[in-house]
C-alpha cells in the first residue's frame, strides 16, 4: 500500500497511473504462485490518491486461491477507508494483456462504480481497456436486491 497526495486533477492522473504501473509491478514480483507460477500484480487507485496493492495468493487446495484484483480490494477495504475507486492496474508476464476473471469482475462491481477504469499490461508497458462496464455489461449487482418485493 502506498499513500499518494495526488488529488482529482485530471493532470495528475498520469502520474497516478504511472505510480500504480510501478506498484503493481512490486507487488507482482511477490506473487505466492508455486503452483501455477503465474504472477499477477494488482494496484487499486482510490479516487483520494491513495493506491493500494495486490498480488495473486495460491493455495495447494487450488480452490482456495485468491486473485491479485480481490487481494488489492480487500487490503483497500480492511486496510484503509477508501471507498471509491477511480481505476485498476493489473499486470501479468504475458505479452498479452490479461483480463480479470469473472470472479474478480463480480466482486469489484461490489464495490466500484461500472466507471472504474481497467489498466491491463506487463511490467513493460500498459494500457486502458476499457471500464468494468465493459468487462461486466448487464451486471447482477447490489441494486437488484433491492428491486425484488
Ligand atoms: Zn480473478
């Protein structure tokens, strides 16, 4: 976890962007993955600033593993008191960039606005792909619950 002063001037969103491509690649590097050896690096930018990181947790019951996304949100969520979220970076070796799983989509529409912006790459480079809307169009979220009676 990292603290930022940056605030919500679009001018220093670059530099937030940069500073969660340099985060995610931290914390990409301390990936728990002796199974699979695939290491992932997450970084959560909150709109305060405040970047928090992530990285894939494997677990020899394989089922027990948890994604660098989920790890970033629930470190923001237990670790901090942010609770909006502007953006995600998240890394793999690949040359191709790589999305984040089902799982990760529904649990980040928990707690992220469909506008949360989805930064994919390497440690070489990185690039916008869109917003969760995109990755999770026509969501079950909170708001259907509420529209039941
Ligand atoms: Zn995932």
């Amino acid at each position: 976890m990292n603290a930022s002063n940056n605030s919500h001037n679009p001018q220093n969103y670059e530099i937030l962007i940069q500073k969660a491509h340099l985060i995610a690649i931290e914390f990409m590097n301390k990936a728990y993955c002796p199974y699979s050896h695939f290491q992932v690096g997450a970084a959560l930018i909150a709109e305060s600033g405040l970047i928090i990181g992530g990285y894939n947790i494997e677990n020899s019951s394989y089922g027990a593993t948890v994604c660098a996304e989920r790890t970033a949100l629930w470190s923001a969520l237990t670790q901090t008191s942010e609770r909006k979220f502007w953006g995600i970076v998240i890394l793999t070796n690949n040359e191709t960039p790589t999305p984040p799983c089902g799982l990760c989509r529904q649990t980040l529409i928990e707690f992220c606005d469909l506008s949360l912006k989805i930064f994919l790459g390497n440690k070489h480079s990185l690039k916008q792909f869109g917003t969760l809307g995109d990755f999770l169009p026509f969501p079950f979220d909170p708001k259907q619950l509420s529209t039941s009676s």
